[in-house]
C-alpha cells in the first residue's frame, strides 16, 4: 500500500470554520468491545486448548510470533469481522488486536498475511517441509468442540436433541475434492454440522460427489461416546431431515439406544397410507377455505433397504394450491409423543438450526480460498471457534438482556465495534470509548456478568 505522506487535509469549510483532518491522533480502534471477548476466552481457557491441538515444530529461538498469538490473531480477527488474510496487513498495527490474541509487546507488529498463510497450509505431516512446521490434529479439535460444548451445563441435562444438516460452500478456483453439486447447481464443499441447541459440536468439510448422509455415523457415534462419557444417563435424540434417514444409521441408534426423528421422502406407498387423512383435510379446507391439517401414524417397512417396520407420523395437509403431504419416521413412543406434538413440537424446531447455519457463514465459514481440503478444514475449525467465543459471549455476559438470543452479526455490530483509544503506560492499557456509544448499560452489564 502507498504511504500517504500529506501532513493534514482540508474540506469544504463549515460557516466561519475550516475543517482540516490530520493522521496525528492516538492510536485508536474500530474494535474496542473485543476486550468483553477475550473475558470470555479467559473463561473457556480457549486459545490454549486450541494450541494443544497443534503441533509446532519451529525453532523457539528464531521465532517472532508465537502459534497461540497466531491462533488468536486470526480466530479473534474472524469473530471481529475480518474475513481475508489480506487485512491482517493492516490490522497488524492495531494494538487492541495485539492485546486480545495475547502479545506481549503491543506496540510490536502481530504476524502479517504470509505467515498466517503458512500456518493455515499445514500439511498433514511437517517432516522435511522446510516453509510448514505446524500441523493440527483434526481429531483433537473435534474432541475440543464437544469438551467445550459439555462445560458449558453446570449439571447433566436428562436429554439433549443433536441436529444435522448440510450446506453448500461454492467454490470458485481449482480446489482440491471440488466437484459439481446438481441440486445446488454450482461447484461446492458439502460441510456437515451437527449443533446441540445454539451450541456447535461438529463443523466437517467434505467434498460434494457424495450422499449429504456419508460419514454422518462415525461422526455420531465418535461424539455420543464422548458425550456419554461425562453424562452416562442422558437420553439423546438425533433430528434431521430426509436426507439422514439410513438404514445404517437408524440400526445404530435403535442398538445404541439412541432415539432420533428423521425426515422421510413421500413415494405412492406412503400417500395411500395417508390417502382418508387427506380426504379429511380436503373437506375440512373446503369448509373453511384455510390450510387444514390432519395427522396419523402408522406402522412402515420399505421393501428392501429397511431391516424393520418402524412408526411413521404423516402430516395430511390440505392448502390453497392443494396436497402437501409430509412424513416423519422415529424410534419416540407415542405415549411419550403423541403424532401432532412429534411433529410440530420437536421435528419442526430443527429450523432453528438453519439460524446457526446462518450465523457461521456471518463468520465467514464459506471462505474456502486455500488450494487443499485440510487447509480449508482448518478455516473451517477456525471459523467455528470463532463462533464458540460469540457463542459463550451471548450465553455468559447477554443472558437476561435484549440481546440474549441476537444473532452473532448483530452482537458483533452493537458489542463489539466500537471505537476506542488505546493508550499505553508503563502500568495501565487505557481503552477510551465514546460518549456518545448508545448502549453503555448493556455493555456495563455484560461486564458485569463476566467478572462473575
């Protein structure tokens, strides 16, 4: 970038009065309410967790910039807004950021875009690799996500509902594993998440020339045996649309005594089974002229891939433009659930999942831009903890407040941009916030509640 050396800049006069601009100021910021984040990384004891993931195999000696300021660096800069590596160029400079990634001297420079780059193409294996000598653990930082997800319920809940989904990333260079996805008609990733309620357990990158159900029931299973681990009595319920509902991964649960409710795609043996349902619904719209719906259950096999007969619950749905039949199939009793309560109490809130996906992609979980799948699994890891740290902020410092289930991009706009001088004494770091910020109480409350 071009230094400006321009001492002062004059605009158009106000009345009587010349305004002349300056770069003569203190050294200020955009981002003065990251300091409420880095309360809440202190509490998850996050950073260094996710170093411990990494293996760093450089000379300490010759070293400038730490791996755990690195991490920092870039998991803060993410949660903060700063997608591209190109901004660490500037951002660099900025002494608030120096504090909340954990350096020591923070009139020094962080790590620019070349060495983060480096650290985010890490091979599997360093070995003779003379440019990559940090590698991560995949399996460490999935354990991690889970650790972090059980420490945040101060008692084992009785049961707790895991949702899965798919999404698509587009791609738009050669990258590794990239293929055409028909569905979505462009060139894409295929990430699985898995979220228990607003809490993210599994972020997986995964090529698009497969069923949106592959490798779903290692990561199931790998997660409720860790799960079952510290709360050995919970009852757990897996939720997804059709596009989960295997064979394989239903034989697992109803052995593992694990429940789940799952989507299921309408065929011509399904819709004569609802075929009176829909009648009822029929008249019952054409009496009222409103959507009507009827619901029924019953008991379902498929001719070759079910190894069992399992309970079906149909929604026979009559609307304006007509039949909008839907079926769910689940291993949930019906005196525990009855047909309508399964349906529109517990399948139908997996949309709140939809909200979560939302908000990774606000931390830019779609920015796929490294040549190799295991660089972009890492963006995508980084990208997650990013949302764990706003995660936590809202649940610990937001409870109780207006904002307590505001959406991650909203916080971060409200909460966290904030302008703020950052001055430097020998005994104090000075953070100066204007006077003029319209929600001072909400702040003084959320760090209220983090000192707690």
């Amino acid at each position: 970038m071009t230094e400006c050396s321009q001492e002062s800049f004059e605009f158009t006069a106000h009345f009587l009065r010349r305004v002349v601009a300056e770069f003569e100021g203190a050294w200020t910021s955009s981002d003065g309410g990251g300091v409420l984040l880095r309360q809440v990384e202190r509490k998850l004891r996050l950073l260094p967790r996710v170093e411990a993931c990494f293996c760093d195999q450089r000379d300490p000696e010759r070293i400038e910039h730490g791996l755990q300021e690195m991490l920092g660096q870039r998991i803060y800069g993410l949660a903060l807004g700063y997608e591209d590596l190109n901004d660490h160029e500037q951002l660099r400079q900025d002494p608030l950021l120096a504090l909340l990634a954990g350096k020591r001297e923070l009139e020094v420079p962080l790590a620019g875009k070349s060495t983060l780059n480096r650290m985010e193409l890490t091979p599997a294996s360093s070995r003779g690799d003379r440019y990559h000598k940090i590698t991560y653990s995949g399996e460490a930082l999935d354990r991690l996500l889970v650790d972090v997800f059980l420490e945040a319920h101060p008692q084992p809940p009785a049961q707790i509902v895991l949702d899965l989904d798919v999404t698509d990333t587009p791609l738009h260079g050669e990258q590794e594993a990239r293929f055409f996805h028909g569905y979505y008609g462009h060139y894409c990733y295929l990430p699985l998440y898995i979220f228990c309620g607003e809490h993210l357990l599994c972020a997986r990158q995964r090529a698009s020339n497969q069923d949106a159900s592959a490798g779903v029931l290692e990561e199931v299973e790998r997660m409720v045996g860790q799960i079952r681990q510290s709360w050995p009595a919970v009852q757990i319920t897996l939720r997804a649309d059709s596009g989960f509902c295997r064979e394989e991964l239903m034989a697992w649960c109803e052995a593992q005594q694990v429940d789940y409710v799952f989507g299921l795609a309408r065929n011509e043996r399904l819709q004569a089974e609802i075929a009176a349902a829909m009648a009822s619904a029929k008249d019952e719209h054409q009496r009222t002229q409103r959507a009507a719906r009827v619901f029924t259950e019953f008991s379902y096999q498929t001719r070759h891939s079910w190894s069992q007969a399992r309970r079906v619950v149909a929604k026979a749905e009559y609307l304006e433009k007509g039949e909008n039949p839907r079926f769910v199939v689940t291993s949930l009793p019906t005196e525990a659930w009855p047909a309508r309560q399964l349906y529109e109490q517990l399948y139908c809130a997996r949309g709140e999942m939809e909200n979560r996906i939302k908000e990774q992609l606000g931390l830019f979980a779609d920015r796929m831009s490294a040549e190799s799948l295991r660089a972009n699994q890492l963006r995508l890891y980084l990208s997650s903890f990013a949302y764990v740290l706003l995660c936590a902020l809202r649940r610990l410092a937001l409870a109780g407040t207006e904002w307590a289930r505001a959406q991650v991009s909203t916080i971060r706009l409200r909460l966290l941009k904030i302008a703020a001088e950052v001055r430097l004494s020998a005994r104090r770091i000075w953070i100066r916030y204007p006077r003029a910020y319209p929600w001072k109480a909400l702040f003084a409350a959320a760090c209220s509640a983090l000192r707690c």
